[in-house]
C-alpha cells in the first residue's frame, strides 16, 4: 500500500498550483477578446475600411434617431 506524499522523492516539484481566482478570470476574459477580436477580422481584407463604415453607419443612425424624422426625403401626395 502506498503513500502519496509530496515529502517523499522530489514530488514536490510536480505540484501544480492553482492561479489566483482574480488572475484566471483576467486571462480568461483576455482570451475571449483576443477570439472575438480573431473571429470578427474573419475574411475581411482592410479592417480600417469596415470600421469607418461602421462608424459612418451608426452616425447616421443617431442622425435620424435625434431628428425624429427623415429631412430632406421625397413625400408623395395622392390626388
């Protein structure tokens, strides 16, 4: 029968220690960014284009949500 003690014959050494719970979240959460980051440059060829598109896009998405209304659109009148 034996012991496993980390006394006896260098074992000590093979001791794996657990991370501190605040550091293993932070690489964790470090990993996720670094996928998302991976998987949203995905087949994109210029990502600086996509970002300013972006960017454009939500502009004028705020343009239209603070104005309440499309300026300067074309209005039918039936008659």
């Amino acid at each position: 029968m034996g012991l496993c003690l980390p006394c006896l014959g260098g074992a000590a050494e093979d001791v794996v220690e657990t991370p501190d719970p605040e550091i293993k979240r932070r690489q964790l959460a470090e990993a996720a960014e670094k996928r998302q980051m991976e998987a949203s440059s995905r087949g994109v060829k210029n990502p600086y284009s996509v970002e300013q598109k972006k960017k454009k896009q939500e502009d004028m998405e705020k343009r239209i949500a603070s104005s309440g209304s499309v300026e300067g659109g074309l209005r039918w009148q039936l008659g």
